[in-house]
C-alpha cells in the first residue's frame, strides 16, 4: 500500500466507489454483479478488512453509490 491509498474497509462506501473508478475507469456499475464487485473490491489497493463481514446491504450501498458518481 503507497502512501496515498487509504485503508478501505467495507462500510467505507464513498472511497471505495472512487478507488474503483481510479482503478477500474472501463468499468460501468450497471454491467458489474455482486460477485465480481466483491472481486473488485477485494483486489483494492488498501483494502484491510475481513470478507466475513460482507454482505448483500454493503455490496448494493456500493453500486448505488457508483452508479451516481458514474452517471
């Protein structure tokens, strides 16, 4: 992790959502499953926390929350 990547824990919704548009800019929400978000967000440069915690609520803040930065 650089210096500039901030630690990204799941309920971190709005950094997570600019650091996939950083990092994943062909990317559009509307074409991503949940499953493969969770890839994403899991391959995260600074993503620290437990996959345990993961669930259906967190994954769909994300893709809103993407989607309205996106469009």
């Amino acid at each position: 992790m650089t210096e500039h990547e901030p630690e990204l824990f799941w309920d971190s919704t709005y950094a997570i959502v600019v650091a996939l548009m950083e990092h994943h800019p062909q990317r559009r929400p509307e074409t991503v499953g949940l499953e493969e978000l969770t890839a994403l967000v899991e391959s995260l440069p600074g993503f620290q926390d437990d996959p345990a915690l993961l669930n259906e609520r967190l994954l769909l803040d994300i893709l809103t929350v993407w989607y309205e930065e996106a469009t």
